[in-house]
C-alpha cells in the first residue's frame, strides 16, 4: 500500500543534502524513480508501492507526483509534516526536521538514496529529464506523447536484470493482498 509518509521522507532526505534544505519539485521526482529503481535493481523491491509512468518529462512514480502537485490532502496524509508547500518548483524541508525524524526509511532505502544522489545529485532537472529519456540510460521509458503510460513493474525488473521477474511480480502483488486483509480486519 502507497505510503504518503515515506515519500514525503525520500524527498526529505535528498532536500537534507542540498546547501538550502531545497529541491527543485521535477528533480526530486526524477531522484524518487531513480532510487525506486536501484532498490528494484539491487533488493528485487521498490521503496514505494506505487504505479510508475512513462509522462513527457520522463519516468515518474504517480502517486508520488499526485502528492507533490499538491493533489491530496497534504496535511491529513502526513506529508506536509516533513515537507513545506510546493513554491516556485521548489520543494523545502520543515525547518525542525533532521535525517533522525525520517523514521519510515530503512538503511536499504538510504543506501539506495545514496547511490542516487552520488550519481545524480550534482545534475539538474533539465538534465535528469535529458538523461532519463536516453534509451541506453532508462530502457522502460517510453515517450507517452503528451500524456502518460504506466511502466510495469516487471519491464523495470527485467530491465534491471531481476531474475524471475514475473514470479517476483506476483509475489508482490500476493504479499499486498495479505497486508491489505490484515489491515481490514484491524
């Protein structure tokens, strides 16, 4: 089940490693699919349980860029807790929250954060959105030609080299059906 919190935390941690606690609102979304997608590739798991779509700038993860586009209620969800209004593309920190508050993030998640930020962190948005479209960079994007088209979680598992994909896939789907039961009969 999509977790509000622990998006808004993942946004949260790379805004922490910008000089003013800030970060640009399409970067950061091309930075959650990217450490989406190194989880994928080095867990067999993505961080968020959420659909991913080819858009015009690129690969997003939707419900991720419902949140930060303000399309739920940012203050009943929990997101707003970690991250200040949406402001001129850009995205800040609470001023009181530290990397110790980002509590729903596991060492996995950060280590996936990491690597991202290792990699992408110096780049701009405009260059993500260049890099991302680069087939040899991101094989499962597909140009959605103004619009948008889900990305299966199996093309991206299979692209990142994820063996038995499919049967992965499943399971997946499987284990979130049991959570959501349990959740049920909570």
């Amino acid at each position: 089940m999509y977790n509000p919190i622990t998006a808004a935390q993942l946004i949260a941690y790379l805004a922490l490693k910008t000089e003013g606690k800030i970060i640009n609102v399409l970067k950061a979304i091309k930075l959650v699919y990217l450490a989406d997608r190194e989880s994928i590739k080095e867990w067999g798991l993505p961080i968020l349980d959420e659909n991913r779509c080819s858009m015009p700038h690129g690969p997003v993860n939707s419900f991720t860029y419902a949140h930060i586009n303000g399309e739920y209620d940012l203050d009943a969800c929990g997101w707003s807790t970690y991250l200040e209004d949406r402001e001129n593309h850009l995205v800040a920190v609470k001023n009181n929250i530290s990397v110790h508050d980002l509590n729903e993030l596991s060492e996995a998640d950060i280590q996936c954060l990491d690597a991202v930020w290792e990699k992408f962190g110096n780049m701009d948005q405009w260059q993500l959105v260049e890099w991302t479209h680069d087939e040899k960079n991101i094989p499962e994007w597909e140009d959605p030609n103004g619009s948008s088209k889900i990305i299966p979680l199996e093309r991206i598992m299979r692209v990142v080299g994820v063996k038995d994909s499919d049967a992965q896939v499943q399971l997946l789907k499987e284990h979130n059906e049991i959570e959501k039961l349990l959740k049920e009969l909570a």
